[in-house]
C-alpha cells in the first residue's frame, strides 16, 4: 500500500487511527498495539501478501534469538557464547537479505566470468527487507551488549512492523521507539500532535505528486531514448533526476515523520536539506540520515573508526561507502556510486581544513554538481548508459531548440498547460519550453532557499493560514493521484 493512493488516504488511515486511539480510550493498551501491529501487516501484505511470511518468520526468529541473549544475560558477561550467537542471528538476517537482493548479482556475474550456467532464482525482492533486517540486526547486536530492556512481544514486533517506516525507513533503534510505544502519555489523542501530523504529511505528499511525480515522467523518457539527448537535454535529464530523488525521499520521509506524528510518536529525522551541505561529509549529516547512524555505531565504530591512525579511517570509510553502494541495490552502477562517494569523503576529509576555507557558496555549488553527476549513476540501468548520458552532456548542443519536445511535454501539467493556453503563452516562441523552465526554476528555489518541513513544524502554529495552505495542498494532491507511483526508495 502507497502512502500516495486513495486507499491509503481514505480508508487505511483513518481506520488506523481510530482503531488505535478507540483502543486507548478504553484503557486497553495491549489491545491498541495489537490494532496497529496487525494494521502494519496488513499494510505490507497489499504489496504481496506471500511476503508477511518473510517478515512474520524474521520478527519470530529474531525476537526468540533475543530472549535467549536477554536469558543468559549476568552468566559470565561477556563470554564468547553470546558473540556467537549474536554473530549467527546477524549471519541469518543478511544471508535472507542477499538471497532475496544479490543472489541474482552474483550468479550472473559469476556466469560471465567462469562461464557456468548457474541458474538465477528471479525472485521478487520483498519491499522494505533491507530496512527491517537492518533495524533487528542492530537490536541483536545491541542486545548482546547489554543495553536492552525485557520488552513483550508486542513491543518488539510493533517496533519492526510500525507501518510509517516499514518500508522505506527510517531505520530506528529500539531506544527511540519501544519505549514511545509504552509511554501511557503517548496514547491520547491529541489535536496539536494531529494538526502537526497532517501539516507534515500533506507537505510531504505534494512533494511527491506534484513535483517528484512530474520530473520522474521526464527523466523516464530521458533515460528511455538516450540516443536523443543533446548536451543541454542531457543536463536537464541529470538535474530533474536529482530533483526527483531529492523531493521523491524527502516526500517520504516528510509523509512517515508526519504520520508517526498522528499517532504521537517521533520518528527520528531522516533528511535535512541535503543539498544545502557545503561538502560531501556534511551531505551524509544531512541525506538519509538514520543509515548513515546504522553504518556509524554498527560498522565503522566497531572496525576501529578514526581511533587506528588515518590510513585504517580512510580504509574504514571506504567499506562503508562500498557497502553503502551494495545496500542501496544489487548492481555496478550502485557499488561504482558507493566507492566514488567514499573516495571523495575520504580526500574531502584529508583536505577538510583547506575545504573549509572555500566560500560557502562556492563550495555549496561545487558539491551539488558532484552529487548530480553521481547521481547519474545511482540512476542507469547499466554502467554504459550512465556513460553515455554523461557524454552526451559535454558533446555540445545546448540551444534550448535542440531539446526534445518529448522531453519538454513531460512538464505540461493539465491544470498549468490550461493557464498558458488562456493566456496564450503557448503559441509563443519556445512555448513548449515554459513550463520545463518554470518546474525547474521553482524546484531549486524550493530547495535552496525555503526551510525544510523540520524546521516549520518547530514553530508550527494550527493557524488560519497553515490550515488554508494544507487544505489547497491536500485536495490538489489528491486530485493528481491519477497515476499513482511507488517511492524510489522502495527499490532499495
């Protein structure tokens, strides 16, 4: 289920909600955390319902593996029997993980390079797996280092399953959600967390529909017919990719957050102006911020950190951002993305000091044109293809003429197509263009100028003119859920 589709909004919400706060009403806690357990589930099970299968199994699997830790917790602290088996659950979760995500990947290139015939599985990988064994692999490993609670059943599994960041993340940590979904503070309804809630939801939506969604339908037909971009169309397809990316994540993370808010509960930030960092190390404080946590306290702090000289730091970085690379999917292009972004966190890190005297606006413009060619990659099917398009982007070429109007017509909404046409812009000069300018121009001004979505709900009032903004903005959303289309990070 999409949190951008009709049944979602209309029917999946609201009977959430009800049944949640109806349950606490009545003073029947368990009963409350039982409804949204069992609403999660079957959240995920509209996806493809053989899969509850695969989560109901990790979650058992996990939280027995859990009990026994918790068992043998006091008897001889810290024997190499808890390590074992610590190290076996974290073993299990991966190895579903790879069968379900890389197994394809590895067979096939072990295919072309042995030249065996092995045969590929083609399995449909189960959304949301890489976040939910992610989450329970550091609940074991922070299990067996003694920071975990007794918590029921139900507390553990409303903590992997807690729909809002099921599939998509964020990736919490038990400390920042069980002990929420505990707090009896937390069980009444409440208009200011609802009107909070709603406000970052609906932000977040129109994020997604009326602006990821659009740019998406261009960079759809751009990496459909490379061979015709120019040079100018080809730093068009590069820029709307990085802007769908950009509002497509933040639209989720806005929509989860604003979520999780309805039901009293915070979910931690996930992305804060990202393309505002004015180097690459700041860009992953601010981008997908609970993975870089994950990679933090569970990876590279245990590897040595920065604690064994610079050279095992900069080795420590370097498999963290391969392994980023391989996380985010199962291909070239992904682990090339992932490498090129730990070689250059390691040289901007070298640098740092010489880095940091370079104008803020410069060193702001020279890290958004890094990340939109890497993006590039993070993008193509295949490594020639992101070769090709970034060819094509210095071959020459840039007259706004020479852009497909193809290309262009991606941009002409209905509702913005019918004000040119009253207007009589369209039959002007390069009138096909003025709608591609005008996304494009108000996109990067949302971007770089405006707060984010965190920064309002800190002095967020339910006031005449927020509820005016979020009423225009919900119902024209809603509207344009014709074409309803997954999340980008779905994939991952």
């Amino acid at each position: 289920m999409l949190f951008n589709s009709y049944i979602f909004i209309l029917l999946f919400l609201p009977l959430s909600l009800t049944g949640y706060f109806v349950c606490n009403a009545k003073g029947k806690y368990e009963w409350g955390k039982a409804w949204l357990t069992a609403m999660s589930l079957w959240f995920y099970a509209w996806f493809y319902v053989k899969y509850v299968l695969i989560i109901a199994g990790s979650i058992l699997g996990n939280y027995a593996l859990y009990r026994l830790l918790l068992g043998r917790r006091g008897r001889e602290a810290g024997r190499r029997g808890d390590l074992y088996l610590t190290a076996a659950g974290a073993g299990a979760n991966l190895g579903v993980l790879f069968y379900y995500k890389y197994y394809d990947f590895f067979v096939e290139n072990i295919n072309a390079l042995c030249h065996t015939q092995f045969t590929l599985q083609r399995v449909l990988l189960p959304l949301g797996i890489s976040f939910f064994t992610f989450q329970q692999i550091g609940f074991l490993v922070d299990t067996y280092q003694g920071r975990t609670k007794n918590y029921p059943f139900m507390e553990y599994a409303l903590f992997v399953t807690f729909f809002p960041q099921l599939i998509a993340g964020p990736i919490v940590t038990y400390d920042e959600m069980i002990d929420q979904f505990a707090d009896p503070q937390r069980k009444k309804w409440d208009a200011q967390w609802m009107s909070k809630g709603l406000y970052a939801f609906v932000c977040g939506l129109a994020k997604k529909v009326l602006i990821a969604d659009i740019f998406g339908k261009a960079v759809a037909w751009g990496y459909g017919n490379p061979e015709a971009l120019s040079g100018l169309t080809a730093l068009w397809l590069i820029a709307s990719y990085s802007i769908q990316l950009y509002f497509d994540f933040s639209g989720y993370c806005d929509m989860a957050r604003g979520i999780g808010l309805m039901f009293r509960i915070e979910l931690p930030v996930n992305f804060f102006s990202p393309y505002k960092a004015h180097h690459l190390i700041e860009f992953w404080k601010r981008w997908h911020m609970t993975l870089t946590r994950f990679f933090t306290r569970y990876l590279y702090i245990p590897l040595g950190g920065s604690r064994k000289g610079t050279v095992r730091t900069c080795v420590n970085i370097m498999i963290v951002y391969f392994l980023s690379g391989l996380w985010h999917g199962a291909g070239w292009t992904f682990l090339f993305w992932g490498v090129m972004h730990g070689l250059i966190y390691v040289l901007t890190k070298l640098l740092l000091p010489v880095v940091e005297r370079v104008p803020k606006a410069l060193g702001r413009l020279l890290n958004l044109i890094l990340i939109q060619v890497l993006w590039v990659f993070f993008r193509a099917e295949t490594m020639g293809q992101a070769w090709q398009v970034l060819a094509k982007a210095v071959s020459g070429g840039y007259a706004l003429a020479g852009v497909p109007e193809g290309f262009a017509e991606q941009f002409r909404t209905p509702e913005f197509f019918y004000c040119l046409k009253v207007l009589h812009l369209d039959t002007l000069p390069y009138g096909i263009y003025f709608l591609m300018l005008a996304y494009m121009a108000a996109a990067w001004l949302l971007i770089l100028c405006c707060r984010n979505v965190k920064e309002r709900l800190e002095d967020f009032r339910p006031t005449m003119a927020n509820s005016l903004c979020t009423a225009v903005l919900f119902l024209w959303s809603l509207v344009s859920l014709s074409e309803v289309s997954t999340f980008l990070y779905f994939n991952f």
